[in-house]
C-alpha cells in the first residue's frame, strides 16, 4: 500500500521545497513530513472549499 506526504513551494526559500507536518507546520526536512496511508485523507487535508485554507495555497499530494 502507498504512502503519501504533502508538499509545497516555500515561499520564504527560492528553489526549495517544504513538508507538511502537523496543524500550521511546514519544515524543509523531508524526515519531518507527516505520512498518510490514504491519498484521500491527504487531499481532505488540502482542500479549500471555503477558502479559509489557504496555507495549503499550491500544495500538492505527492506518493512514496
């Protein structure tokens, strides 16, 4: 079964990407990203339907 973590561009650091971790947390350290074991829970945690989700702004859901 695949695993799948979300990423993002940062805007903070040209040409370098960032992970998502917990809550608001983002980190640059790939070992620090938080693993979903079902890619649909990973894109719920991405959706913006409301528009109050915007940290997820260019984020995307990527498979191990």
């Amino acid at each position: 079964m695949a695993n799948y973590h979300i990423k993002k561009s940062s805007v903070l650091l040209a040409g370098t990407d960032v992970y998502y971790v917990e809550g608001n947390r983002w980190s640059d350290d790939f070992a620090d990203r938080k693993i979903f074991t079902s890619e649909t829970t990973a894109q719920n945690t991405i959706s913006n339907t409301d528009g109050t989700n915007g940290g997820f702004s260019g984020a995307s859901v990527v498979s191990e």
